[in-house]
C-alpha cells in the first residue's frame, strides 16, 4: 500500500527527542529558538515565530492588526477550513473567492471584485505548493491598505524568483502536521518581515505577557500582561523533531519534484483526467491533483475504491469549498454554484501521493493502477 502521506522519522529524530527528555527543559528552552533559527535560515525570514499548529499561526496573524467583528477578510474558497475559522474566530466575516480553474490557486479578478469598504486583509494559500503570483494581490492590498496572510501549509520550500513564500506578504503560516512537506507531530510556524508584527505575534502567542518583563523578572510571580493572549506555544519535544526534518527538506524537496514530474508525465495521456497545473517556477509539490473531467462526479468513489484495492491511497484537496461546508453555509448563506471552480476541483478531483515515502517504482505502479481503475470503472458505467 501506498499511503498518501507517511513521515519519515529516522534515528536522529529519536535522538533529538531523547535528549529534549532527558533534560531540564521541556518548554520555554533553547530547542524551540534552535528551531525558530534554522527556519529563519532556510527561508530567509528576518523573523520566525513557532507555533502550536497552521491554525494557531493565521488566527495570531488576524489578532496582531486587532481584527474584530464588523471586518471582512478575502478568504479563498478552495482551501483548509483553517483559513476562515482563523477568521470567523477574531469575530469578523469570511468573505469567500473562487480559485482558477488551472492552477486552483486564487482567482485575481475574482479577487479584486470581493474588495469592499470592510475589507482588511486579503489571505491567499500557495495551492499544492504552486506558489501564486503575488504582485496583482500586492497592488490590490498597497491601493486599499490591506494586510497579506499567506498560507504556507502546503508550500514549505516554494519560492518566487528566489524569494520564499510566507515573505511576499505580512505574515506567512506554515503547518507541521504529518501529512506535510515536513513535522513535529503538531505544529506550525509564522514568519514576517515586520518587527512590529513579530513583536506583538511573539507576546500574544503566549498570554500576552510582556516579555522584557519575563526576561527581568527575579522570580516567577513577577509579570505584567499587557495583551490579550492565547496560549499557542511550540513546545520543546515538537522543536526537537522540527530542527531534524529540516536537515532533511532539502532531499525530500527534490523528490517531491521528482515524483511529481514522473508521475505528471505517467498520466498526461489518460483519458478523462487531466492534472492541475501545480509544477511551476519554485514550486514545492505538495501533491499531484487530477481532475475528473469525464467520469462522472458521482463515480469519483469508486474509482478511489478501486484505486485502493490496488494499493494506492490518495486524499482530495479539498473536500467541499469553504462556503459549502455546512457551517459556513449556515451562517452566510451564500449561492450554492457561485464557486464554480473550487466545487470542480472539490467534487471531480483526487490528489495522488508524491512525498519522499514514494520510490521510483511506486510511481510506476501508480499509473499503471489508475490506468486499470479508470478502465474498471468505466467498464462499469
Ligand atoms: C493543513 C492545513 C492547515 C492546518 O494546519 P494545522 O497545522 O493542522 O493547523 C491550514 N491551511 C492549509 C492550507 C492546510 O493544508
């Protein structure tokens, strides 16, 4: 079997993690520093802030420039729910925009027609490590004064003309979950190139305590909050096992893209599928997804059940569009078809596995068992 995501945790993790438990300090220590360096290092960030989970990371972003109730943010419809509940959580309203149809990433004229006298920031996710092209959503945010959030979860090692995602924007969030380019279990980062913005994330990631006075204090009682704050702290053991599978980026990097080409160039001439354009400049290759343009939507399970029986796991990137979850339905009752692209990629699509878990020949074997299902299930029809 083929899962679609597996971590790689070799010895030197174990190792790590051993020595974190062996000392002193399980939180508040030098690991997580360690960690938060060698992340500024590899992406070239003048700051990195680690924390609990992705989530963690955009909900801090939003609560830095004071977000609050009556504020919209340009959301797009085609990503983790995470997005906008990092949103709707500061009290403010998700206002949702369709991707294009190529690439999934945000649709910029779609973009730009969203923009309303509430809006305060824009967030943008480097859809399947492709990253998006930054200088239209950059004007946009320059000509009305609006924050830039990107989403990083599946971009870790994406750049644009050198320069990494997350440092285009304000803020960039990357997540450590197990499925992705690299993790700590849980986890997740933000990194900024303002120092304001560091400095206010960096104290609210921790109950907004004043952290000169932290750092002067002579015993334990003497503090002053002077934030409001959450507790969204990375703790030692997770920073242990982050500063290890860095070391490792690199190599599971080049075999992201080498999958992902293999494998791009294994199914171009199926019938009925075709790939998202996810292989670009700096692209970091999260997953290859395919586009059922010709089995019908409603055959999409079976054809992932017989993917399965012949050993390929896959996932769908991402389940249902943000305004069509039940939730967010709901509460802003939107038109269900006005997101025609991300329902696409949401109800016609599967994402195929190309992490550094999947040989050379598992590659192979991919084609050749989507070849037979898609016939399998053809035959059905
Ligand atoms: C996985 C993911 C998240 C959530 O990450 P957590 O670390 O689990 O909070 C957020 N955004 C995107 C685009 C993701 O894929």
């Amino acid at each position: 079997m083929i899962p679609f995501g597996k971590p790689i945790i070799g010895a030197e993790e174990r190792a790590a993690v051993s020595t974190v438990l062996a000392g002193p300090t399980l939180t508040h220590g030098p690991t997580v520093r360690e960690f938060e360096a060698a992340f500024a290092t590899f992406t070239g960030a003048p700051h990195a802030i680690a924390t609990a989970n992705c989530m963690a990371s955009l909900h801090l972003a939003y609560m830095a420039i004071g977000l609050g109730p009556g504020d919209e943010v340009l959301v797009p419809a085609q990503t983790h729910v995470a997005m906008a509940h990092a949103v709707a959580a500061c009290g403010a309203t998700p206002v949702f925009v369709d991707c294009e149809g190529r690439t999934g990433n945000v649709d910029i004229d779609a973009l730009d027609d969203h923009v309303g006298e509430r809006t305060r920031a824009i967030s943008v996710v480097h859809f399947l490590g492709r990253p998006v092209d930054m200088e239209p959503v950059l004007e946009i945010a320059r000509r009305d004064g609006l924050m830039v959030v990107e989403d990083c979860a599946i971009a870790l090692g994406a750049r644009t003309a050198g320069t990494h995602v997350g440092l285009l924007g304000d803020v960039g969030c990357f997540s450590f979950y197990p499925v992705k380019h690299i993790t700590t279990g849980e986890g997740g980062m933000l990194i900024t190139r303002r120092s304001d913005l560091a400095e206010r994330i960096s104290r609210q990631r921790a109950f907004g305590i004043d952290r000169g006075v932290v750092a002067e204090r002579r015993h334990s009682a003497a503090y002053d909050v002077v934030d409001l704050g959450l507790n969204y702290r990375m703790g030692e053991v997770q920073a242990a096992l982050g500063i290890e599978q860095l070391k490792r980026l690199p190599d599971f990097l080049a075999r992201r893209r080498d999958n992902y080409r293999q494998l791009a160039r294994g199914l171009s001439d199926l019938p009925g599928l075709r790939v998202l354009e996810s292989d670009a400049e700096g692209a970091s290759h999260y997953a290859l997804t395919a586009i059922l343009d010709r089995v019908p939507g409603e055959r999409r399970s079976e054809l992932i059940e017989e993917l399965k029986r012949r050993g390929v796991g896959t996932s769908v990137y991402y389940p249902k569009p943000l305004p069509e979850l039940d939730y967010y339905s709901r509460i802003l009752r939107s038109d269900p078809g006005a997101y025609p692209e991300a329902a696409r990629i949401s109800y016609r699509s599967i994402a195929f596995p190309v992490g550094p878990h999947v040989e050379k020949n598992d590659v192979e074997a991919m084609i050749a068992a989507v070849r037979e299902a898609l016939e399998a299930v053809v035959a059905h029809a």
